[in-house]
C-alpha cells in the first residue's frame, strides 16, 4: 500500500508530502506472510529495487520526502532492517544514507497513488524510471 509516513502532519495529501514541509517520506507498506517471503528476502529487494547511496533522493525526485528509509513495525523487524543493512553496506560504490526509524503513523495515499505502476504503465515516470528498475531486477534473477 502507498502511503506516507515519518512526518508531523495529520492525515498528509500527496500536495502536503510534496512539498517537503511535513517531514514525510513517501513510502510502501508491506503486508506478508513470513511462511511464504522473509523480511530477510523482502530487504534484499528493497537493497536491489533503489539506490540506497542518494541522500534525500531517489532518481530525479529530491527531498526529504524520497529519502531512503526503512520503517520497521516491532523489534524483530528493527533488528532485521539492521543486520540487512550491514550486509549490504559493502556493496555500493558509496555510503548507505538509508535510514532505520520507527514507524508512528502510516498514512495511505489516495486512491490514484495505489497500483500506480499497473494502473500506469506508459506514465513518463513509470517508463523511464520504474520499468529499467524491474528489468534490472529480473535479469539479475531477483524477481521472477
């Protein structure tokens, strides 16, 4: 699910995130079953599926509501966003700028932010920036 979290106001739009003044990031939630994916594998993608090295940027979105962040909901998934991060932190040409913090509040987006990939395919952005993103990661054999 779309949605935004991390910030200070109640109940953000899409208008409010975007403007960097609410301290939000736009985000996904992740519902999965741990007998079918781990959250072990799920980092693995999130590693994989964005450049974790671009301080309050993810291609030519800039600002703090694209920083690269990791919201885990209890301990157990805190500690797994930590180990993940070590594993992967020799991997980049850079340092990671990803960031671990808690969850408080989780906002869902509107209604057009939701499935906009599926829903969107010939969108600018999707073509240009989330379509390279998905062929990377099935050539690489991450997804299938």
């Amino acid at each position: 699910m779309s949605g935004y979290a991390g910030g200070q106001k109640e109940s953000p739009s899409y208008k409010d995130v975007c403007t960097g003044n609410t301290g939000h990031a736009e985000v996904i939630q992740i519902e999965f079953k741990p007998e079918l994916i781990t959250m072990e594998d799920i980092l693995d993608v999130f590693w994989q599926a964005h450049d974790p090295t671009t301080l309050n940027r993810q291609d030519n979105d800039v600002g703090t509501q694209y920083r690269s962040t990791i919201m885990p909901h209890n301990e157990q998934q805190q500690e797994a966003a930590q180990k993940s991060m070590e594993k992967w932190k020799g991997k980049f040409n850079s340092p990671i700028t990803t960031i671990i913090e808690p969850l408080n509040d989780f906002f869902e987006a509107e209604e057009n932010h939701q499935d906009y990939f599926r829903l969107n395919p010939k969108a600018p952005y999707c073509a240009l920036s989330i379509e390279p993103k998905l062929k990377k990661l099935k050539d690489d054999n991450v997804l299938s």
